[in-house]
C-alpha cells in the first residue's frame, strides 16, 4: 500500500527520489489515529488529535522537495502536529527542531516519535510564528499549517542561502518560497493552492 502511495507521488510529479523513498518506509498507519488507519495510504489529509490534520502526503512530499534538504541540515519545522513530515524530515538526515502550540499534540507526538526511532534535536510546546531564536540560524524552516503573513522571525532565522517554505494565504494557502541571498537580500517563488489548518497565534 505504501509503494501504490509511492508511485501517485511520483505520477503527482514528485521526483525527490529521497523523499519518495522516505514517504516508501514511514508507517503514516501509526500517526493516524486507529478510526482512520484504513485510509492511512490514501493521498489524503486526516483529523488528528485537537481538531488538526496530518497532512495529504502530496503536500509533505511538496513541501519536502522545495526544502532540498542534505543530510546534517539544520531544519525548524511550525506545527509538528502527528509527527509524520518530522518523521520525513529525519528519514532526510535533517536534524530537527519543532514546534507544535496544541499542548495536547505536543505531549502525544514527543512520546510517540522516540518510539518509532525518530530522535528530532528538541519538540517544543510553543507559538511558531516566534520561530526558535535561541536554535537559529537554520538551513531550512518549514511551516505545516496555513499563515496569514510570513512572520519576519522566521525569515530572519533563517541562515545565507537558507529556504523558508510557508503556505501563505487565509482561506487557500499558495506555498511560497523564500531563498535568503544575503541580510536583507530575499528572493520569492510561488507555486500552486493549497489548504492547510490555520496558523494560529500564542498556545493553546
Ligand atoms: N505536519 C503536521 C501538520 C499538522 S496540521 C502533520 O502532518 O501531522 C498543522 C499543525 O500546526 C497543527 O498541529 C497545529 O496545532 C499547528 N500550529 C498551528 N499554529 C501554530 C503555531 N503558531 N505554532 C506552532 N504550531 C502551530
């Protein structure tokens, strides 16, 4: 089931072969809750814990490719939520730090990784439009949940020649990336619709 997942990715036009071979060995069963786990290999997003969503493996994967992320990287991602592109993030070799502002999924998703081998660097309970500054700066930033307006904490944490990938948009979200060029130097690439959960501010 996770091969057929594999092979709509790629005919999705996903071709990160390191992606699509993390997506080929992550159990996205385990980081669904057991109601859903029948659909855990469809292309689709799911309710999760507090009312959030794991999200539709085409968007991991998305998301994932625009990081170009190498082994060692140092990746922050907002909104761990069930863990799932954290899991990818380090499958990639990235080392992880995360922020997740639902108490609830927090505490969940930091027992549940350790358990299936996935060690991020730090899982924090906090608000991610702070980003992480004690952490920073990172190589890449990934924002799983949709922003109403990129938060200048971020682009500023990110490291020279660093990318910012974040779903920017109130109803429908259109992911954009940031490559940082130099201090003040960024440059800016859109790419198509997408749909996330809000990125809501301070914690819950
Ligand atoms: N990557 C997760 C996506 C979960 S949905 C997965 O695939 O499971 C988006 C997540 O972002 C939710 O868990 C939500 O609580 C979280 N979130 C929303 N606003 C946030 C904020 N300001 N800081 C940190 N996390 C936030």
């Amino acid at each position: 089931m996770r091969q057929k997942l594999v092979e709509t990715l790629i005919n999705k036009d996903i071709k990160d072969k390191d992606v699509l071979k993390a997506i080929g060995k992550i159990p996205r069963h385990l980081f669904m809750d057991s109601g859903f786990i029948d659909h855990a290999y469809q292309d689709k997003a799911f309710p999760i814990a507090a009312d959030q969503t794991i999200s539709q493996p085409y968007t991991v994967a998305f998301q994932s490719e625009l990081l170009q992320i190498e082994p060692g990287h140092k990746v922050l991602e907002i909104g761990t939520g069930s863990g799932y592109q954290t899991a990818v993030l380090l499958e990639l070799g990235a080392r992880v730090y995360s922020i997740e502002r639902q108490q609830e999924l927090f505490k969940k998703t930091s027992k549940f990784l350790p358990k299936l081998g996935y060690r991020a660097k730090s899982l924090i309970f906090g608000d991610g439009y702070k980003g992480m500054p004690v952490e920073a700066p990172f190589q890449s930033i990934i924002v799983t949940a949709g922003a109403p307006y990129v938060p200048n904490p971020l682009l500023s944490q990110l490291a020279i020649g660093g990318r910012l990938v974040i779903p920017v948009g109130d109803d429908v979200q259109v992911m954009t990336l940031f490559i940082r060029k130099g201090p003040k130097d960024f440059e800016k690439h859109e790419f198509g619709d997408f749909r996330f959960v809000p990125m809501l501010e301070d914690k819950n």
